[in-house]
C-alpha cells in the first residue's frame, strides 16, 4: 500500500525462497499454486497493518508481465476481482518499467529529473533506456543473449555456491577474495561494441572453461576469486555503457533498476564513477531492488492509466517498451 507513489503505508511479502531453494529454480506450476494459497491472506495483511478501511483504498494496481504466465494469473484475476469488489479502478503496470519506481520511494517526485538514463538489470532482462518522464522511454540498447541477473545465477550453480538466486551468493563470495593486482581473468563482453547493447552468455561459459580447466588440474577451485573476477567483469561493462549512454544523452539523471541493482559492487562503481558528472546518480534502497508490489503501486501513481477488465491479461512476453492498455 503505496501513497502518493513515494511513501510506504503499509507492505506485506510471502516469499517462495525457501522452496526454490529446495528445488534449484523455480517450479512455475508450484509458485503459481502457492501464489493462490498466499494472496488474500497477504492482501488481508497489508490491509490490517495499514490501519486503513478498504474505503481509503484509491485503485488497485497489478503486474500484467513479464513474467511466469500462472503467476501473473494469481495477480491479474486477484486484482480484478478486488477492483470489482471495491469499485474502484484497476492499473494494469508492466514489471520492467514498475522495477524503476523503487527508486521514486521515499524521494520527492521532483528529486528524479528527466531525461533520465535507466539500467534495468534483472533475473530476465537487462535493458538501457532513455526515461524522458513517466511512460516516455527510448529503448537504447539490451541484452542480446543473457541477463545480467540470469549469468549471475549459472555462474553461482556452476561455482556450486547457490541453485537459485545466485546474484548475493557471487557477491558474498566475491567479497572474501583480496584481490592483487594482476591480469583480469575475464575479458569484458562487448566493451568496445561502441553501442549499448551487453552480452553475457561467453563469459558463462568461460567461467565454466576456468572452473573445469581447475578441475582437471587436480586443483581446487578458487571459489571466491573466480567469483570476484566474474563481479568485476559484468559490473564493469554494466556501469561502463550506463555511464556513456548518461553522458551521450546528457541526461540529467542516473538510474538503476531490478534485481541486480542490489549488488554492492555495480552501486559502489557507480557511486564513484558518477561523482564527478553533471547528473544525479539514484539508487533504490536494497530491500526494494527485487520483485516487490510496493514499486508497481509507486508505478501506477506515476502512470494513472485505468484499464477495462477485458483489456488487462496477463502477458508473459511485454518488454521494457511495451504499454500495458490504455482506456
Ligand atoms: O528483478 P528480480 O528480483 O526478478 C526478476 O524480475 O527477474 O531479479 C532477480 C535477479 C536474480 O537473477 C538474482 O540472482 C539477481 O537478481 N540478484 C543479484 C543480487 N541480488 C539479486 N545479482 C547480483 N548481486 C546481487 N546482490
Ligand atoms: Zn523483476
């Protein structure tokens, strides 16, 4: 429960974690039926903690895609339903532009100042964007093979470190090496490919050469080094595009979105990267960087397009420039 699109009234999470932890990945027809079991109590929840009546309630907003097709059911026909029970307007919000809004929370609307770059680094997607204000987007340039998010995850399972949500695993490892000046173990993909598109299924794979050519040496595999050597690597193209887009289109923000935005290393090149330029570097609160309802509420004030119930569906496949429907 989001007011104003910047303040948190009240924000209630069940977590499937432990339960793709179990299973290595996500089971989509497992999430969906737990999705089920969880929304009202947690819809219920919220409502409680709030302290609010259902009629202070203004609309009701709902994810519609990317994402796992069931899962994006439980929410789409959950939030229909609410919307008709409390006559109020239903806001269909795309995932990818409502991971932006985290970083709207606890700032005044006027502190983000357009034309904003954006990187939006998530488990699926990793895509540049030029923000000319809300729901106004250039589509600059993306992944071409993997996300940034999905080759921390391989690359943690081919580590042996984490089956699921590899991204603070990488990183927590990453920390225990002290690096010494040498050679970079990896080269960095598409540095130099004068555009803003990334490209992180080699360096999967070369992690693994690594780790196998350890292997087969009969030597134990340096874990945390190779862990740091792969951070290093994405972190820098990521933060290297990211800043020349900001620069090329002389924005007047920076912003960085998604699952992967909580890595303490990306924030950290940013940070001191962006101290000395002319635009303003904005990062989310780290509890606010992986999927949660509070940015989609935050999304839907910034971008108030009620929708009819027979135009909002869940749709697995939206991109970053896709609109949910308009009325
Ligand atoms: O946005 P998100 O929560 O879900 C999707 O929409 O995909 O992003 C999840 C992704 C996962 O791949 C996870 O490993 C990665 O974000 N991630 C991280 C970190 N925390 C989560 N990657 C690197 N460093 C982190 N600290
Ligand atoms: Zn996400």
């Amino acid at each position: 429960l989001v007011k104003d699109g910047t303040k948190i009234i009240a924000r209630t999470e069940a977590t499937s974690l432990p339960l793709h932890m179990k299973t290595g990945g996500v089971v989509p027809e497992v999430a969906a039926r737990k999705q089920v079991e969880y929304i009202v109590p947690v819809i219920k929840k919220c409502l409680e903690d709030s302290g609010f009546t259902k009629d202070r309630i203004d609309a009701i907003a709902v994810t519609v895609g990317p994402g796992l097709v069931g899962s994006l059911v439980v929410g789409v026909e959950s939030a229909k339903a609410l919307s008709l029970a409390w006559d109020r307007p239903l806001i269909p919000i795309n995932h990818l532009t409502g991971h932006i809004y985290a970083n709207f929370i606890g700032k005044k609307p006027e502190d983000i100042e357009f034309p904003a770059a954006v990187l939006i680094v998530s488990g699926g997607h990793t895509d540049l964007i030029l923000m000319k204000g809300h729901g106004d987007f250039d589509y600059l340039g993306g992944t071409l093979d993997d996300a940034a998010g999905e080759a921390f995850d391989k690359v943690a399972r081919t580590l042996g470190l984490s089956s699921y949500m590899g991204g603070p695993a990488i990183s927590k490892a990453a920390s225990r090496w002290r690096p010494v000046k040498t050679e970079p173990m990896f080269k960095r993909p598409m540095l130099g490919s004068g555009d803003f598109n990334f490209s992180f299924s080699g360096i999967k794979t070369a992690v693994l050469y690594k780790v196998n050519g350890f292997k087969n040496a009969g030597v134990g595999v340096p874990v945390n080094e190779v862990a740091y050597e792969f951070e290093e690597a994405v972190t820098d193209v990521l933060v290297f595009k990211t800043v020349r887009a900001a620069k090329k289109f002389g924005v007047k923000s920076l912003l960085i979105a998604g699952g992967v935005s909580a890595n303490k290393t990306l924030r950290r090149k940013l940070e001191e990267l962006a101290a000395d330029e002319k635009f303003q570097l904005h990062i989310p609160p780290t509890e606010l960087c992986s999927d949660n309802a509070v940015y989609i509420a935050s999304c839907a004030f910034f971008n108030y397009y009620p929708a009819r119930y027979a135009e909002v569906s869940a749709d697995p496949s939206l991109t970053v420039m896709s609109k949910p429907s308009r009325v």
